[in-house]
C-alpha cells in the first residue's frame, strides 16, 4: 500500500508539471487563471499514462480543411500556418520529454470529412489537406505527431456513407441539441461561433445576407451533431487518451482548449487565416485580405506560403 501510495503521488506530480506546460496555451473565455489542480479530468488522464511508464496521448480534432473563402486562405492546401502549428504541437511533446522521458504524442484528428458537405469544401480537397498534413509533418521530422481521419476508421467507402454512419450512430438528435443550445452558455457559444464562420466561409451566395445567416444557423447544428460524433468516435478509438480542443473550454472541462498560434480572436485557427510574420519576427493569424494589406506574400516550395511585414526578398525556401 504505501508504495502504490508513493507511486500515485508521484504519477500526480509529473502530471500536474506536465500540465503546467499546457496552461500558458490555454484557449479558454474564462478570465481567472487556474493552476493545474483545476483540471482534475486530464490530471487523472495524464497521471495514469505516467503510472504505466508509457508516453501520454494526446487527441486534437482539427486541421479539417482550408476555409472555401479566399478572402480568408491563400488556397486549398496547409501552408506556414499550418507548419508552425503543428512545430508548436512537437514542441509541447519535447517540452513534455524533458521532465518525463517517455514524453508525450499528439494524434491530430483530421475532421473534414465529418462536415465538409455542411461548409462547401470538396472531399478532393479535404484529401489533399490531410494528406499534404502527413507530408509536411515527415518532411519536419515532427516524430511526436501523427494524423488520424475517417479512412483510418471506414476505409475507402464513399464519403456520403461515412458520413451518414457516424451520423446515425453518434450524433446527438437535432432536438436534444436545440434544447442544450439554449439552455447551456458553453453549447451557445460554440453554435454562434459556427455560425459565424460558416457565414464568412460562403464566398459566392447570390441571396440575401438574411437568407444567408437562416441557412448558415441550420447547418450549424448540422456541423455541432457531426462534431460531437466525430468526438464519440474518437473515444471509442482512443479511450485513454487526454483530448485537446481548438475551441475555447472553460476550466476544469473534459476538454482542454489549446491556442496553436497568435491570433486577434480566441476562435482562429491557421485553416480560416493567412499567416503574417511581422516585423518584428512574431507570428499571428489573419484573413488573406488584410494579411495582404500588411505584409508582402511569401512563397515556399512554389507555393504561397504566409505574408512577411519585412521589406526584405521573397524567399523560395523559409526556414
């Protein structure tokens, strides 16, 4: 007994100091900074992958797709956006390294597929962005990362039936989410910012801006259901593992928001933004349009990469 004691004290240890990495990155609308003890649900999590000696498992729904509007992207495929998040993902997984040795992963659970009917991006498109994401991180060397999508799950079945199989076995009702939505804040929260994005993301409506926003509200409960299945599955595929959000969560939630990058808005994310490096060598997240407006465009093996403030020359290659 008083081993297993010792052991769990110190499985709680190294957890709260590897949690403690993870909270100066936390995306959360809360204003009162918390300490790690705050977060009982992934100190159990990352406590019992450090009681078995084995590398703690992080999950991140994300990096779905690059937004169909190109007022906000620079094209279809990751560019330095992408590349720094997911250089800043390998970093936490080495920082995490350094004060517990079997160190930390991140499987990067690539979501397009689950929506892309719902946000008008093709699933040619969506393909592409995942698998140009497996590229970048090997041309990296970015070991501690890995991509997880739908084929991984359901093969090559066509898309439509991927999507509808999730569906039905996951998703809460179209009832029981209008009902959360309004009585929760949290769940409010996010069906708003869907909404949102799925308003800026349409580049060629030819209606009104009202008939506009009546659709994107529709298909925002459409995207919240999909996510909440593509979560469920997740789960069910990766039990124990600590699971990440690009979304703002409160504290102590069983998620934890995590900012990848600078940016203006606690919601933008490198798929709905351009990158723009500034003068001083900082990064931050904007649309394409005003990126544009302050820094010259800057390709990377001959694609458009990010938008640099400095005078100086293109680059063919960044480093």
């Amino acid at each position: 007994m008083p081993l297993t004691t010792a052991t769990d004290t110190l499985a709680t240890r190294i957890g709260i100091a590897i949690l403690n990495l993870l909270l100066p990155h936390h995306r959360t609308s809360d204003r009162t900074p918390a300490t790690a003890e705050a977060f009982p649900h992934q100190l159990r999590r990352i406590s019992a992958f450090v009681r078995d000696g084995s590398p703690v498992v992080f999950t991140l729904p994300g990096f779905p797709c690059k937004s169909p509007n190109p007022a906000k992207v620079l094209g279809h495929l990751p560019d330095q956006g992408e590349r720094l998040s997911l250089t800043f993902l390998n970093t936490l997984c080495t920082e995490v390294e350094r004060i517990y040795p079997p160190g930390a992963r991140v499987i990067i659970c690539s979501d397009g597929h689950v929506f892309g009917d719902l946000i008008g991006v093709s699933d040619d498109h969506i393909d592409a962005y995942a698998d140009d994401l497996r590229i970048q991180i090997g041309r990296m060397g970015l070991h501690r990362l890995s991509v997880f999508d739908l084929r991984d799950v359901l093969g090559d079945l066509p898309h439509d039936t991927k999507r509808t199989h999730i569906h039905e076995r996951y998703a809460p009702t179209l009832e029981a989410l209008r009902a959360e939505t309004r009585a929760d804040d949290q769940t409010l929260a996010l069906y708003r910012g869907i909404t949102r994005f799925l308003v800026e993301d349409t580049a060629d409506w030819t209606g009104t801006r009202s008939a506009l926003q009546r659709a994107c509200r529709q298909r925002a409960y459409g995207v919240v259901q999909r996510s909440r299945a593509w979560g469920a599955l997740i789960a069910e595929q990766h039990p124990r593992a600590v699971r990440l959000s690009i979304h703002p969560q409160p504290i102590s939630a069983p998620k934890f928001g995590l900012r990848l990058l600078d940016a203006p808005d606690a919601w933008t994310t490198p798929w709905h933004s351009a990158a723009l490096r500034r003068a001083d060598g900082s990064w931050t997240l904007i649309p394409r349009a005003r990126a544009a407006q302050q820094g010259r465009l800057v390709h990377q093996d001959g694609r458009a990469s990010h938008f640099d403030q400095n005078g100086t020359a293109c680059l063919s290659r960044v480093r």
